[in-house]
C-alpha cells in the first residue's frame, strides 16, 4: 500500500481553509454570497489583488467555492501595479506563486499622478485604483469586481460618516457602478472579521505588503510615527468600547438595517431628493 502523498503549502492552505477556519472564514464567505445575493450565474468576476492580507484570502476563498460551490460563474484574478516599489512587487508576485493564484497583472501611473497632490491623496488614490480595476475587468469580459473590504471595514465606515462627515450610511455589499454601464462591485468579505483574517495569516506563516504607496514608505524611512487617520483613530475608538460592551461591533454594523424613517428628521431618497419630517406631521 503506497503512501500517501504530502500535501504541498498550497494544498494545505486551502485544507485549512474549508477545515481549521470554516467557521470564522469559509461559513461568512459563502454566507454573505448567498445573503446579498453577490454572484449570479454566468458572471465573470475580476477578484482584485492589491497584495494585503485581505484581498489575497479572497482570491483563495474564491478558488475554494469555485472548486466547491454550484454556481455557475467565472473568475479571474487581477494584479494591478500602481507603481510599487520592487520589493513589494515581488511580494505579491511571491505570495500568488506560493498560494496557487493565477493572476492577471497590468501597470497603472497612479502612484506618479498622486505624487502630485497636495494633502493626504488617500482619497484620490482609491478613487482612481477603482477606475483603473473597472476599466481593465471590463477589458477582459468581467461584469463584477470583488474588493476584500470586511466587517471590521463596514463599522469604521458607518462611525466614520458619522463622527467626521455628519451623515449616516453604511459600506454595501455590493453596488452598480456609474462611471462603468453594466458593471458592478461585490465585497464578499463583508462578513469576515479582521481578526480572524490576521489569525490565518499567522498561522499559515504569510507576509504580505499592507498599504504600499509612497507616502507611507516616506514616513517609514523618516521613522515617523504614520499619519493618524480617521480610520485609525475610530479604530481605536472602537477597541475601547469593545472593552466594557462586546457587543458594540455587532451593534454597530446592524445599525443602519434598523432605521425609522418616523424617528428620521431628515433622509434622502435614492435619487437624492432631500425629505424632512415635516413633510408628513
């Protein structure tokens, strides 16, 4: 009787997956596919890769529930290169190989144009990371891209409008673009908590870049302490509420699926026609 075979890192990666961290990762996965309805049959996905943690179990759980799941769909994994430095390049490039991703990568300038805005270009940045991401999964025949934002990216989103841009709206899970006719964006991590996402990547022994633009490697070479962000800092906010209520998170991310418009004084419509209660009392 011959020997079993060893398992290679890839093959045991994706054991652990469906095995060690079903509860955590897999089971929220394909729940919140199926919950917000995420993929159809006969999509095809552009899964984008930015080299975190996040987006790079994504691919993985999307190789898993198209090896496993029944719907009917396509996926490719796209790899976009904004002008990382070379070290973190190969990273990625390292992390594919090792885990079994099969990326498609391309090359944008948008780390060249962001060099030239004044204040934090973070905002700029994402907006044109996406628009680049839409055009090239357009290209190639997508009709969705999924982004690796998770529940712990819903929260801060939700405390974020509220504390700093004086309004009350969430992450979604999903939503059609307007710049790109026919195309929309998942986020099937929707559910998955950061923790658990940080615990696989320390128990498969994984190093991936975190954000890599030009502005944090400045900091990190000057020593600084990084910029605080508002995410950071309800980030924390959150961490300390945690402490003395263990169900803030929870509370927080049901939040905007519990709103009154009888309690509301003021909403607006989806085509964004401001109401007042008055209208009505």
């Amino acid at each position: 009787m011959s020997k079993k075979e060893p398992q290679t890192f890839q093959q045991k990666v994706e054991h652990d997956l469906i095995k060690k961290f079903r509860k955590e990762i897999w089971c929220k996965f394909t729940k919140a596919i199926n919950e917000y309805q995420l993929i159809l049959d006969g999509d095809v996905i552009a899964v984008c890769i930015s080299g975190g943690k996040d987006s790079m179990l994504m691919a993985k759980l999307f190789q898993e529930l198209a090896r496993h799941g029944k719907h009917n769909f396509k996926v490719k994994f796209l790899v976009m290169n904004p002008g990382y430095n070379d070290e973190n390049y190969q990273n990625i490039l390292h992390n594919a190989e090792i885990l079994g991703v099969p990326i498609i990568t391309f090359e944008s300038q948008i780390f060249n144009i962001t060099d030239t805005i004044e204040g934090s270009p973070c905002y700029p940045c994402a907006r044109m990371r996406r628009g680049s991401l839409y055009s090239k999964a357009q290209e190639l025949g997508c009709n969705k891209i999924a982004l690796g934002h998770h529940f712990d990216d819903v929260i801060e989103t939700i405390l974020m409008g509220m504390l700093y841009g004086a309004q009350m709206q969430t992450m979604m899970p999903k939503l059609h673009s307007t710049n790109f006719p026919g195309m929309e964006l998942i986020r099937p991590m929707y559910l998955i908590r950061e923790e658990d996402i940080i615990k696989w990547r320390d128990y498969e022994g994984l190093k991936f870049i975190a954000c890599a633009c030009r502005l944090t490697e400045t900091l990190a070479m000057e020593e600084q302490p990084s910029l605080t962000s508002k995410r950071a800092e309800v980030k924390a906010l959150i961490r300390e509420l945690r402490k003395t209520n263990p169900y803030v998170e929870s509370n927080i991310f049901r939040s905007p699926e519990n709103v009154s418009l009888a309690t509301v004084v003021c909403y607006k419509d989806k085509d964004g026609k401001r109401h007042s209660f008055l209208e009505d009392y």
